[in-house]
C-alpha cells in the first residue's frame, strides 16, 4: 500500500475520532467543554445552526487569518480539518447513539473517555504529516510573533476563546480546565505511535525499493 494512502487512512480515523469525542463532550456538556467548544455551543445557542457548523465557520476563519499572516503553516489537512470535523461531530449527535448525561459523576467518566477519543484523533490526524489544523497553525503563528513557547501561546489563545465562550453564556465548569492536563499527554503519545508508524512504512517501502534495484 502506498505510504500517502495510509496517511490519509490515519489522518481521517484521526478527524474522526475528534469528531466523536467533541461529539461525545457535547451530550454532557454541563460538566465542562474544551474553550473551543464552549464557544461553538455559545455561538450556536445564541445564533442557531448547528454545533459543529460553528465550528467549521470558526476554522475557516482561522485559515484566512493564516492565509494573509502565516501562509506556510496551511495544507491540504489545514482545509479538511475545517471542513470535516464539524460536520463529523454533528453525524454522531445527529444518528444520536452517544451516551445520555445521568447528572451523576457518570458523566465526569463519559467526558474523560470523550477526552481520550480526541486526544488519540488529535495525535493521529497530526501524525498524518498532512498539515496542521487552523487552530494549532494559529497558535504556531501566535507563537513565532510573540516568542512565546507553543504552549504558552495555546493557553493564552485558548483563554481568549474562554473568556468570549463564557461571556456569551457557553458551557464552562470543572472539567473545562481539566482538558489540558488530560488530552495533551494522550495527544502527544498518540502522534509519537501514528508518527512511528508511518515511518515504519516508509522505511519499509524505501527498502522494498532498494531490494527491487539489487
């Protein structure tokens, strides 16, 4: 199999996954959302559409801004990113198959595993090598401008979106500042397992070809 087929089979799964867990997040979103989040279900709270069409506006916006500001950090992965996961995470709250809230410290459990899920969809799709997602080009371009590390540039982009999602009323509680410390370790072992793995290939197809050369 072609080593460019297989990364966009992972980058998908890896969209995917996001989407689902976003999606998952969402049914119990009384215990807290990512800042994105919470400012999408604001968004749509106070306009209408749907959750996860906010979210594509919210990208594509992102892309524009670096399109005009920081143009290398923009792939073809940038543009599905923003077009697809929105509409993937209002599939699985449209087929509605997801777990429903209890109200119950069961549902501090269903938002852990809807962390893991996109934590593990983050680090596959960016593991893909296909570009990354307008929010993490955002945060790079914010970073190289102010000289701020990666994550300090996050948390001060990230608490931006959470002040506004809070101020138009969006879900924001305990679990909401509880993202960072859960999904970033699974992110990163993630894209570190999908990062070898594709290596794995390459290196398998590149021997494969030295073996048809001998």
């Amino acid at each position: 199999m072609q080593v460019k087929v297989i990364q966009y089979v992972i980058f998908l799964l890896g969209l995917t996954f996001f989407g689902l867990g976003n999606a998952i997040a969402v049914k119990v979103k009384h215990v807290g959302l990512h800042p994105w989040e919470v400012l999408n279900v604001a968004l749509y709270e106070h306009f209408g559409l749907t959750i996860g069409t906010w979210g594509v506006i919210c990208g594509l916006l992102l892309v524009s801004i670096s399109y005009f500001t920081a143009r290398k950090y923009i792939k073809i992965g940038t543009f599905l990113n923003a077009l697809l996961i929105g509409p993937i995470m209002d599939f699985f709250l449209w087929i509605d198959i997801l777990p429903e809230p209890t109200h119950s410290w069961v549902d501090y459990l269903i938002l852990f595993c809807a962390i893991v899920i996109a934590g593990i969809g983050g680090g596959m799709y960016v593991a893909a090598g296909l570009g990354a997602g307008p929010r993490d080009g955002f945060m790079l371009y914010i970073s190289n401008k102010t000289k701020l590390s990666v994550s300090q540039a996050r948390i001060l982009v990230e608490s931006c979106v959470l002040i506004i999602g809070f101020i138009l009323g969006g879900p924001v509680f305990i679990a909401t500042f509880l993202y960072t410390f859960i999904q970033s370790p699974v992110f990163q072992r993630s894209m570190t397992f999908f990062s070898s793995l594709i290596e794995l290939f390459k290196s398998k197809k590149k021997q494969m070809r030295e073996d048809v050369y001998l």
